[in-house]
C-alpha cells in the first residue's frame, strides 16, 4: 500500500524519461503557476527557499540562452516550449525574516559565506528537483542539463542580480521518438547499505 498508488509512482519515477525532443504544445502561465505552487511546498532547511526559477518561453530569450549551450543541447532547447533556468539567490537569507520568523535565522548565513554558500546550493538544487517531480505530477516532461556556460548565461540574465545560474530544465509534452535508450540504474547493495 502505497501513498500515491502505481500510477502516480510510474509518473513520477519508472516511466519517467528525460526527453530530447518535444511536441508542438504550449505549457500554459497557468500551468507553470501550477508548477511553481507545488514545488515551493516541498523542504528547504529553514525553510530557506533559495531557489528562482527563470521561464524562458520568448524567442527572444531563447536567443539569449543559445550562445551558452552545448553543441549537443542546443536543438532540444530552442524546441523546447519552456526553458527553466533553476537559479539560486545568494542572498536568499534576506527573506529569512519572514520565511522563519520565529529566529533570527538570517544572522546564521550573514555570519558565515561559506554556510551561507553551501546552504543555497544544497537547496535550490533540492527545489530544482522538486520541479522535475512537480513537472512530471502534472503531465510535463523534463530534460536536464548542466552542459552549458554558467557564467554566460549570468550575464546574459542575472547581471547585476544575487541570483545565478544552477542549471537548466527543458519543459514540454516529450517527443518519445527523441528519447535516447534507457540506462542501466545501480543495484540496491551498489548504491546502500544497512548500518
Ligand atoms: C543535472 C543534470 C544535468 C544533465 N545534463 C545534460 C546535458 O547537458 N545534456 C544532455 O543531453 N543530458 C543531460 N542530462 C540528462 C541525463 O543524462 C539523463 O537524465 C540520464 O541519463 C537519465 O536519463 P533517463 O531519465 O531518460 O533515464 C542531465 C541530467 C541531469 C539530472
């Protein structure tokens, strides 16, 4: 007995691919509210939330985004309907005064950059995945891809921002006769153990 039943549990998981190619169908404002409305529920310590989320949707952006790509990821991310920069606010303790008010939990990441620093990428990477599993409950595939200029991509979105780049998620309703073969996934005694 399961919390979500076997077909949510294959939406998210066994049947879950990472798609290179996709359908000419637009993802709507109000789904990628919907989006962003799931995720935002799922843990961050404190409850820090230092994720941001760009929605690179317009040709325009697309255009932006290009000069930072792979050879290899640039023709699935121009097709795609949306491009999500999954980013992190450096300073994502600005907001800890109302996100956890009851401490002065802000004070723990001015003190110390490198708490500070580990802090927002352990998280914002948490709430990346969480939009994957998000994307994926509603009905959207994913791609995606750390192979791309990080540093490109900052100063062609976030100049003179906190917010940088983590890596990139394409969206959209998959293309199933782009997917690449499915990979091998470690064995339970290769990846775990019991202590
Ligand atoms: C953080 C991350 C970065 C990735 N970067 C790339 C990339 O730059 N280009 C690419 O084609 N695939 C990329 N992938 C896709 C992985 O190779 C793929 O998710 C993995 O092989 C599993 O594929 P499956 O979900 O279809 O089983 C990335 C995946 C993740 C999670």
């Amino acid at each position: 007995m399961t919390a979500v039943g076997d077909k949510a549990l294959a939406a998210l998981f066994r049947n879950a691919r990472t798609h290179n190619g996709w359908a000419e169908k637009h993802v709507s404002d109000t789904t990628l509210i919907e989006l962003y409305d799931l995720l935002k529920m799922a843990p961050t310590s404190a409850n820090c939330s230092p994720g941001r989320f760009v929605f690179v949707r317009s040709a325009e952006g697309k255009e932006r985004l290009k000069p930072a790509l792979s050879y290899g990821n640039v023709e699935k991310t121009m097709s795609a309907p949306v491009t999500v920069i999954a980013s992190i606010d450096h300073e994502f303790y600005e907001k800890l005064p109302s996100l956890f008010p009851h401490a002065d939990a802000r004070s723990w990441f001015t003190s110390s950059p490198a708490v500070a620093e580990e802090t927002a990428f352990r998280n914002a990477t948490l709430q990346a995945v969480y939009l994957i599993l998000a994307a994926r409950a509603l009905g959207l595939d994913t791609g995606a891809m750390s192979g791309f200029d990080n540093a490109k991509v900052d100063a062609a979105f976030f100049a003179g921002t906190t917010w940088k780049s983590n890596f990139l998620i394409n969206l959209g309703y998959g293309n199933p006769s782009k997917l690449y073969q499915r990979l091998p996934r470690l064995a339970f005694y290769e990846a775990c153990r019991f202590e």
